[in-house]
C-alpha cells in the first residue's frame, strides 16, 4: 500500500520486533511513513510504522488514541474525539450484506482442504494456476545498448548447450589420487522428486552432447542443485558500456556463453555473496540482517557460537566488534564441563550487537587513487582499527586480547593494534 501511494519512507530510529501479526514468526520493523487519512468528515495526519498486514491498511494504535485523548464507548463500541473544537463519534461500519450472502475468499492448498473440512454448507473452488511463460518472461528487460553488444556477439547469447565441448585450454586440471588412501564413500543427499528428474534431464542432455563422459572413476560425488544468482565499478554510463564489452568479447574469444536468464544489466545496485553492492558504497544483504536481528536469546552455547559465527560474517560492519562480543563469548568459556550461564553482560551484548546490525552501517568502497588513514586502539580487552579515506570508513577490524598479552604494557598494546593493522 505503501509503494503504491507512492509514499516517503523514512528509517525508523529504533527498529523493532513485533509477533502478534503472525502467529509463531516476528516481523521487523524498520521504516516509517506519514499517512494523511480522513473518517468521514474527520481529516489528520499520522506518523506510522511500516509493516505487512493482510486484515486492514491503517492500525490506529494506543499512542495515535492517547495524542488525540481518544474516550472510548464499551456499550456503543464507539470513539468520541474532539479535535479543533468540533466533536467526532465515529461508529463501527454497519453490515448492510445478507446474512446468507456468499463469500468469496483466496486461500492456499491447505487452508482451503482444511475449510472444506470444516464447513457444513455447500462450498465452490475456483483453482488458479500460474500460466507457463515462455522464454521471453524470465529475462529481465535489456536496453538497446545491452542488445547492440548481445547482437553483435551473437555466438554468446544462447540459452543452449552447444553441442560440442570448449577448446583445450593452455591448462588443463586433474585430480591425482594418493596411491593407497581411503576414499570417501558419502550417501546422495536427499532430493524431491523434481529435483531428480531435473539431474537426470541434465545429465542425458550433456552426455548426449558430448560435454560429459561415464566415469570409471573410484570416486562418487554427490550431485547437488543450488540455487544461483547469477569487480570494479563503473563511474559512468559510457565506461560501464566499455567494461560491458570487454567482458562480452572475451567470452566471444575463448568460446564461452552466458544464459540471458541469469543475468541482469545496467544496475545501480546488487547483492553479491551477502553483500549489497553500489556505486562507492558497501552494505549487508537485508535477508542476513533480518536473520541476525530476529535471533531469539541463546539457550546453550551452540545458540551462542551459532549466533557469533553468523554476526562474524558482517564483523567488518561494526566498530570495536570483538570488544562487544567479549561478554558473549566469556558464556561458553571452560567447554562442556561448565554449566551454561545465560549474564547480564551477554545479554546487553546481544541485544547491543543486534542494534547496531539493524542500523545497516555502510561503508565506503576503496579509492585507490586517494590517501588512506589507518586508526588504532588498544584497551586490556580488545583492539580495534579503523580503516578509512576522507573520514569515510572502509572497514573495522578488532581482535580480543587473550591471557598472555593483557600482561602487556600501554605502549606494547598500542603497537600490537599497528601490528594487526598492517
């Protein structure tokens, strides 16, 4: 609804959680918008929380009715509020529909057998397919300038195995055995029934192409399907085209082609293995901050090394971050003969690192034509160091201090930092 109105979101200044909306799920609330609405004759304006909500548009809640000192009727279900000197009542919508009047509702598989189920009138189901597209629907729109250099390179752009295998190479890779070694004997992984057929259409296709051979090999590897989602950044329309071709024409050269269906050109912005990736600027993939912030407090140390290893992953986001981990780390200290102790101090941690995660810092791209500046600091619990140009920050890094080295000297932790910098 939002998108849809086409109105101004703003980040939220203190995201949060809210479980009431879905049962068993938590929903992340981080952006806000200014909503102008009217009840009849009624007209304000209202700062809300952006969220999704399948049973109405706009929620007027407990801080909305307090601002406008709402009084609220339990007998009448009705809402008196005096704005500008004029009285509102505002009543609840009368059904004005028969009472037998058909309803028509959209549902999934399950909920819809589950309603049949329970229902004791006669029910009608309409089933709606998606239809099947053709080629031209997976394929995001391409400009003119895209299509130029695709036409111009027609030998890459095809959406088909060519029927002979590449060129040799100047080399060639193969995997040497060690003579008398155990070789790993792993099971397949398991797979429906669709993603068998799916293998066993793709192998057909290569052998029957020639691009692959049957193995007399020892060795089984199990087949695996993976989702895909298929440098240096271009700082103008003209120079991306450039790069765009250079790219285009090596693929050409050494007989290589692209899938038009895997790929998407001419953007300002993409995620690339967890990382958001724009022109100068560096932030986390959403998804991965929506899982570090809906994390539920550790109950045991794998929730806690579960946890860490997850946040680790975005360690570069966040200043001083093994200084804030410290407390964390300190519940799962002394292995598994040590009871498990959920602190104040790990607890603070947390929720400090998961608000600092769903601030989704960004950094600066490197420059490598500018200056850098290096920033270290020590303390008798961590170092940290700062690596940025034009007070832009490019990445963070911190180590905690183990047992030995907090015997050091201000001056020997100071130097330790610049060590660790460089």
């Amino acid at each position: 609804m939002v998108d849809k109105l086409g109105l101004t979101k703003s980040a939220h200044p203190f995201p949060y959680h809210v479980s009431w909306l879905t049962k068993g799920q938590q929903t992340l609330v981080t952006d806000q918008t200014m909503v102008e609405f009217s009840l009849g004759d009624f007209k304000d304006k209202v700062l809300c929380d952006i969220v999704e909500m399948d049973d109405c548009h706009l929620l007027l809640g407990r801080p909305w009715q307090y601002d406008m000192d709402a009084t609220y009727s339990c007998r009448k279900n009705t809402y008196t509020i005096v704005k500008d000197g004029v009285t509102y009542n505002m009543k609840p919508l009368l059904d004005t529909k028969a009472e037998k009047e058909p309803t028509i509702i959209v549902i999934g598989e399950k909920e819809m057998v589950k309603t049949l189920k329970d229902s004791q009138e006669e029910s009608f189901v309409l089933v709606v397919k998606p239809k099947d597209k053709d080629e031209s629907d997976h394929i995001a729109p391409i400009s003119d300038v895209v299509k130029g250099l695709l036409d111009k390179y027609k030998e890459v752009n095809t959406s088909e195995l060519p029927p002979t295998v590449p060129p040799l190479r100047d080399v060639c890779h193969q995997i040497d055995l060690i003579p008398g070694a155990s070789l790993p004997n792993k099971a397949p992984y398991k797979m429906t029934s669709n993603q068998n057929v799916e293998i066993s259409r793709k192998v057909h296709e290569m052998l029957n192409k020639g691009l692959i051979q049957k193995s007399l090999s020892p060795c089984v590897i199990p087949t695996v399907l993976a989702h895909k989602k298929d440098g240096k950044w271009s700082r103008t329309l003209e120079e991306h085209i450039n790069h765009l071709e250079q790219v285009i024409r090596k693929l050409h050269e050494h007989k290589l082609i692209i899938n038009l269906e895997k790929c998407i050109f001419m953007q300002k912005e993409l995620i690339f293995l967890g990382f958001v990736i724009s022109q100068g600027t560096l932030k986390m993939d959403p998804s991965k901050v929506e899982a570090i912030v809906s994390w539920l407090q550790p109950k045991n140390p794998g929730d806690v090394r579960s946890f860490h290893g997850l946040a680790t992953f975005y360690k570069k986001f966040i200043k001083n971050f093994s200084h804030i981990c410290a407390p964390l780390l300190d519940t799962i200290k002394g292995g598994r003969k040590t009871k498990f102790v959920w602190t104040n101090a790990a607890n603070e941690a947390f929720q400090y690192l998961k608000n600092r995660v769903a601030q989704y810092p960004i950094l600066t791209l490197p420059d490598f034509g500018k200056v850098f500046t290096v920033e270290t600091d020590a303390s008798n619990l961590a170092i940290g160091v700062v690596l940025s140009q034009e007070n832009r920050p490019i990445a963070f890094f911190s180590k905690k201090i183990n047992e030995a080295k907090k015997k050091y000297s201000t001056y020997e932790l100071e130097l330790y930092a610049m060590v660790q910098a460089f």
